[in-house]
C-alpha cells in the first residue's frame, strides 16, 4: 500500500529541500494537510514568487528584486572599500552589524578543487572588474574560515594586492563571550598571534 | 536592511512549518531560489493539491482521496479485527509490515490532560458506532508506548470489553537486534514479564 498520491508528491517536493529526509518530509507534509487554507496558499504563492521576482545584482552578485541592488544604489554608502563573501545571507548578517557602511561583492561559493570549483566558477571576475574603476581602495575579504574560505582569501589577496589595492581579512580569536577553555587549538593560536596592546 | 520581501515572505511560510527555525528557513529560502523551476512549480501546485484532493476517510479517519478509503471499500479484509492508532501515518507504518490483514481506526491524537484533549476531542464516538455492528471481534490498540498512548489504551479496553469484544495491545519488549545493554529498565521488565516459552 502506498501514500495516496497528492501526499506522495508532496513528500517528494519536501524531499528535494536540503537536509530533509523521508521521514521528516512525511511529517511535513502530514503537516501542511492540517495547516490553515491561506497560509497553504501564501506558502505555495511565496515559492513562486522568490522565484519569479528575485534576481542576482549585476553589480554585487547580492539577491535583489531591482537591478542593481539597493546597496549598490546607494550613494550615502562608502565607495571605496567593498566587503567579499560567500553567499547573499552573509550580506544580511554583516548589516544587522549596523556598523559597516561599504559596498559588497558575493562571490556565490568558494574555491574548491575538491568539488572542481575553480576561480572561474565563482564571482571573482566581476569583482575584478569593479576594482579597475580607481574609486575602491580597500577589499576586505570575509570569507568564512573554513580550509576553502582561507585558501580563496588567499588567492584573492594574491590577485588584488599587486594593483595597489588594500587587502584585509576579518580577524580570527575568541568569541565574545567564550570560554578559552572551550577555545579550539587553532583559534587560540590565531588569538595568540593577533594580540593587541590594551 | 532587510531581506527582498519576496525572500523575506518564503522564509515566513518555511517557519510555519514544525522544528524549522528561523535559520533553517533562511537556508531554504535561499536554497529554493537556486532550485530548477520545474520542482519549484511542482512544488507549489504538491502544496496546493494535497490540501485540497485529501481527506480523512468518513468510517476510519484515515487519508484518503476518495471516501470511504481503499482500505475500508477492500472486502478481501478481514472485516472482524479492527486496529487502532493515532494517525495515519501509523497505517502506513502497519501495511510495511505486510503481515495484518484487518481494518484500521485513527484516533488523530491521544488523551491528554495536560493538552486538555479529553475523549470527545479524538475520534472515540465513531470507533463505538463501528462496533455496533457485530461483525467485529478484536480490537487490537496500537497506540505508541507513551504515558498518553499507554492511557488511551487503557481507557478504550475499559470501554469496549464490557461489549465482549476482545481488545488487545501491541508487545512491549526488547527490538529485535538490540542489545540487552542498552535496553531502559522499563522496557526490560516489560520483556520479563511477557515472556514466553520456548
């Protein structure tokens, strides 16, 4: 016996979604059976929708419904340094930081050699582009710090630096609010060796 | 900043959803506007489809596209036992089994104070009407080894006996392949008391 068949191609779509499984796909979709009319309807229409109406900025490479983004466009933001990251989320948790007020470039992945990712697979050559406009004088690279994540910040500084460009990357040590006993090998190191005087 | 409000309403539905956080439908979100269009669409209309075509089967409560439900119309069953669970879900879980050949009942839910779900608020009335009609013999509850479910058991054996209709209750013990070791003590005295000759 199986699933009767709407529930069954409910619990394949919820099965698509990463990190999903069947069994948490079946909850799911036992779920949305019970769930209220509208909100089944706004969901399905949501779906659709961020499809439709969400598009990469030319610019960026940030997820946007105009082209370019409104960061881009915004003229009161600082036009010389531009901020890299992984992916659009990493843009959101930078400014929910209320503290910066530069540009961004996404570069939508890392360099991978594992997964056959190379510099012409992510974003870099329009960030290449953006730097030939004399206006941008520092980049910080903020890619996470993953082996991946370093080894692109590496290959970015290589790139950069020689055009007379800045190159900073975020500073690794101690969380605020942790423990050193808690405090991994390598982030102690680099807490270590990025001491400041007080 | 905030997200694109078409992003920012997918991330509202995903969090509709049970144990999905607001990391977690962020994640999706972004993960969905990368997704072929195709299962996006697809998607949508699973969604759509299975509030609408799906209903719980007007004798046994279960799911169903057509009412009653093919298991309760299927005259090749055994129409004298009838085995009692709390939601659909678990007749799919029985029907895997291959070995049961009866009908069902679904209680969707189990008594529970502290939830305030008395009797009247899971489907009780409807399994007593099912067995005026004297062709049921065995009451077989499968509810899950819960206090509640262990509750629900006890309150229906009370209630059906006095008809003379026989009531059973699922084994408790040990799973099969699963060392003694690591067997709680409750359900290693359930597998001394009920153990049998060899």
């Amino acid at each position: 016996m199986q699933y009767p068949e709407p529930i069954a191609k409910l619990i394949e779509s919820y099965m698509k979604l990463p990190g999903i499984g069947s069994k948490t796909a079946t909850r799911l979709a036992f779920y949305t059976i019970d769930m209220q009319q509208d909100d089944v309807t706004d969901f399905a229409k949501a779906l659709i929708a961020a499809q439709r109406d969400l598009h990469y900025c030319s610019i960026c490479g940030n997820i946007t419904e105009e082209d370019p983004c409104l960061i881009c466009t915004d003229k009161s933001r600082d036009q010389s340094t531009v901020l890299v990251v992984e992916g659009p989320k990493d843009i959101m948790t930078m400014e929910r930081m209320h503290e910066y007020h530069g540009l961004y470039h996404v570069l939508h992945g890392v360099l991978s050699p594992i997964e056959g990712k190379g510099p012409e697979d992510i974003n870099i050559a329009s960030l290449l582009k953006r730097l030939q406009n004399d206006v941008i004088k520092e980049v910080i690279v903020a890619t996470n710090a993953t082996p991946e994540g370093e080894a692109t910040a590496t290959y970015l500084s290589r790139l950069i630096k020689p055009a007379g460009i800045k190159v900073t990357r975020l500073a690794h040590g101690l969380s605020v609010g942790s423990d050193i006993e808690y405090a991994d090998e390598m982030t102690l190191l680099k807490a270590v060796e990025g001491r400041q005087e007080m």
